[in-house]
C-alpha cells in the first residue's frame, strides 16, 4: 500500500477522530490499529514496490542527492517550479515546498534547471531536503504556516514588494515568487 498524505492528510495510531472516517484502517492481529485521514491511498504490487526508488525519497536514509543532480542534469529544460514537483526526483515535496524552497534559495520558478549554476543547483537538491524535515517538525508542533515566507504571502518579505502569483510550468500549480529577489535562469 502506498500512501501520499498530500497536504493535509494525518494518522492516528491507536485512537480515531471522532469526527471524521478513516481512508484507510489496519489493524494487527494483537489489536493494534493505524487510521490514516485525508491522504491518497494506492494498492501497488510486489513488483512496483520492489521496483521503487526509494534515493529519490527526500526523507528516506536511501536519499540520494547526487542522483538527484544527476536526473535534473538529464532534463535541462525541466523548469524548476516542475523539477521540484517530479516525485521521480524529489519523492514528498509538494507545492509548499516546491515555493518555499525555491524562495530561500533566491531563484524564480521558471528558471529551466540546465541554466542553474551548479551552487544553485546543489542549493535546490539540498533545501528540498532540508526543508522537507523542517515542513514536518514545524507541522508536528502546530506551527506550519508561521514558518512560511511565499506560499501563499502577498509581500516579499526581502524587498517588501508585492509577490507575483500565477499556475506555472507543466503542473500548472501555484507559484508565489518575487520579481526582484528571484532570479530567473534560462
């Protein structure tokens, strides 16, 4: 089984919501149970599962950044904004990541990943990441959206300019950036 807990998917070990159904419920022989909420849930087969490339996994112990750079160097044209978004190359970043990072590492969603100076590109392999753990520690304590700095702002928090928002690159999905502070590579 394959679960994606997208944005606001959740688990309870042990307990349910009361209020709400679980997407799917096991339960161990000894009584033990896993309820998982708003997430996708997929059936996959031995062979996929064994197929699976868990290097691409940005929080797997198996990551694998070099192979990373590696699979965005094989794809000069990809844009940034859809090279972060690849689950081929960085398996559990979404689209908050997918702004957040791209705005820490100061480069515009629609620079095209074969005109990134190796630092930047390196910086993008390695705060998708490093953000990925952040993403998940500040969503544990309740405090996600405190820690955001373009997702879904208004205002660069650099230059104090209003961000721009559009639906970008291939996955057509929301982009906060600055025109300022980004740089756009191509």
């Amino acid at each position: 089984v394959r679960v994606h807990f997208l944005l606001f998917g959740t688990y309870r070990i042990n307990e349910r919501r009361e209020e709400k159904t679980p997407r799917l419920s096991i339960e161990t022989a000894n009584g033990n149970e896993l309820n998982l909420y708003a997430c996708q849930v997929r059936e996959i087969d031995r062979a996929t599962y064994e197929a699976y490339d868990f290097s691409a996994d940005v929080m797997s112990d198996a990551w694998d950044p070099k192979r990373a750079r590696k699979k965005l160097r094989a794809q000069p044209d990809m844009l940034a904004c859809d090279a972060l978004l690849d689950q081929d190359i960085f398996s559990g970043v979404g689209n908050i990541i997918k702004n957040e990072v791209l705005f820490r590492i100061r480069v515009h969603p629609l620079s095209t990943v074969g005109a990134l100076p190796a630092p930047k590109l390196r910086a993008l392999v390695d705060e998708a990441r490093q953000y990925s753990f952040d993403f998940l520690e500040w969503k544990r304590q309740y405090v996600l959206k405190q820690h955001w700095l373009a997702h879904a702002k208004r205002i660069c928090p650099r230059c104090n300019i209003p961000f721009l928002k559009a639906n970008l690159g291939r996955s057509n999905r929301r982009s906060f950036y600055c025109e300022r502070c980004q740089k756009r590579y191509d």
